[in-house]
C-alpha cells in the first residue's frame, strides 16, 4: 500500500453555512460549491474548501445519531477526521487486514474508513480518486 | 483580502507514545518517518512523516508513561503563509486573536497559534526561512 497524499482534513462545525462565512473572512477561503451539500444518508450537510493540493471538508450534523452527531455531542466543534488518498483503496483495504486491522468495505464511492481501534484511535479514511491500474 | 495561505504544512496528531503511533501509521500506510526530534527542554518526542505537501507530526511526551493502551488523537493543523507577520497582522484586523509570531521547532520557521475564528480547530501559522538557520543546520 502506498498513501499518496492527504485529500482532506474533516471538521465538524455547528452551523456550516456560519462557518464556511468564518473561513471566507478570517482565512480568505473559498467553498467549492460544485462539490458538497446534503448526504442523508450520514446524517450530515458538508462543504469542501481547497487548501492547496487537499481540502478542509466542513461537517454539520443533520441527525440525531452517527460518528458527526456523537461527536458534536461530546465535544462540539473540532478536527474530526483526516483523509488519506491511495492509488487503489481495495487494495489498500486488503493489505491493512492482512496486518490485523479493522477496515470497512470500500464504498461505490472509493472511501473505505478505518476502525478507530486500529489507529490508536485516530479517525482515518482511505479514498480512491482515480481508477485504479491494471495489474497495480 | 487574504492572509495568503499556500497549503496545509502540517496536521498534529497527539499520542500518549508518538513513537508507537508514528510506527503504527508509517507501517500501515506506508510512510517513512523522515525525521525525530527529542530536544533537551521541549519536554516532547516529535516524530515526522511527510505525504507530498503535507508534514504529519506525531507529538508526544518526552517519557512516556506507563499506559494500558496508547491513545492518539488530531490536534489541529498548521498552515503555511509566505510572509507570517502580514498574516498575524491581516487577521488581527478582523478580530481573530492570534498569538505572537515565536521560532518553530523547524529549523528556521516562526509559528503562530490561533486562538479564536477556528471553529473550534486549534491552528496555527507557519513560515519557512523567516529566521536565520543555526549554526550546523543548511538547507
């Protein structure tokens, strides 16, 4: 396995449109709005912010229950995850659970996350963003 | 008007064993610890790996402690700026309380924490060659 790069460093706010506003006027950054937006099916709103070659990735809860709900419960706004990008995350997957640890089936999406048991409790998620090589 | 941020320098992760988290991600991940740092009066072990832009520092105590388990979490992140004081300055003027421009433990870089207008992120600002190296330590 072969990390390429960090694609993005996952925050989770209260308000997101508030803080996506916060970043534009204190930092001078600006939301891509091509990309983000509403994802029921996690319980969340998201917006990117591209920071050179990675992006900051805006959390807002949308529910009651799941990992952004919990951890805006427990301690509200924050860093909440971080993104590596690999060249072939299935492969990525397999090579982690052949040396013990915990990972999720890489989604349609190419994002397959990490147990928090298996890194010392850090939230980790590996993402495809190409496909991958023949023979790679 | 921007305080004209190039990229994200670095994240912190935080352990109770930086050395024992560091060898954890560079085995799993594939990366190469590129750099130690156990200076005298820092109280800290700092260990580095870098993906392409993006320096991960794992930080830790000086002597770990005896633990059940090693406990490891993201702390903040650091971004880079080419001109530091223009950036303290430019964000102090919209309200945001940042601390006083200090020499980094990077060789030759001043670092910045913010302290407000982060939602709730801890961050800072770095810039690279704003101070003279010392002595022994090029490029």
């Amino acid at each position: 396995m072969k990390a390429k790069k960090i694609d993005h460093v996952g925050i989770v706010v209260k308000d997101l449109e508030a803080a996506i506003a916060t970043y534009q006027s204190n930092f001078g950054f600006e939301a891509d709005r091509s990309r983000g937006g509403a994802v029921p099916a996690m319980g969340i709103r998201n917006a990117f912010i591209p920071v050179g070659e990675s992006d900051l990735e805006l959390f807002e809860s949308t529910a009651s229950e799941g990992p952004v709900a919990k951890f805006a419960q427990e301690r509200g706004e924050g860093v909440f995850m971080i993104s590596i990008e690999v060249d072939d995350v299935a492969a990525a997957v397999e090579h982690l659970r052949g040396l013990g640890a915990r990972v999720g089936d890489p989604s349609p999406a190419g994002v397959a996350f990490v147990s928090m048991k298996s890194t010392h409790g850090v939230n980790l998620h590996l993402v495809q963003r190409t496909p991958a090589e023949p023979g790679g | 008007m921007s305080i004209g941020a190039t990229h994200i320098d670095h994240i912190v992760i935080s352990s109770n064993d930086s050395a024992a988290t560091a060898e954890l991600f560079a085995t799993n991940l594939g990366i190469e610890i590129k750099r130690t740092m156990s200076r005298p009066g820092t109280r800290a072990h700092l260990e580095f790996a870098k993906l392409q832009e993006v320096v991960l520092e794992f930080a830790g105590p000086g002597e770990v402690q005896p633990y059940d388990e090693v406990k490891a979490r993201l702390s903040g992140f650091v971004l880079a700026v080419p001109d530091i004081d223009a950036a303290v300055a430019e964000l102090r003027s919209r309200g945001v309380d940042v601390g006083e421009p200090h020499a980094a433990v990077q060789p030759g870089a001043k670092l910045a924490g913010i302290r407000s207008g982060t939602n709730g992120v801890p961050l800072a600002l770095i810039q690279y060659g704003a101070l003279p190296l010392p002595a022994g330590e090029g490029a």
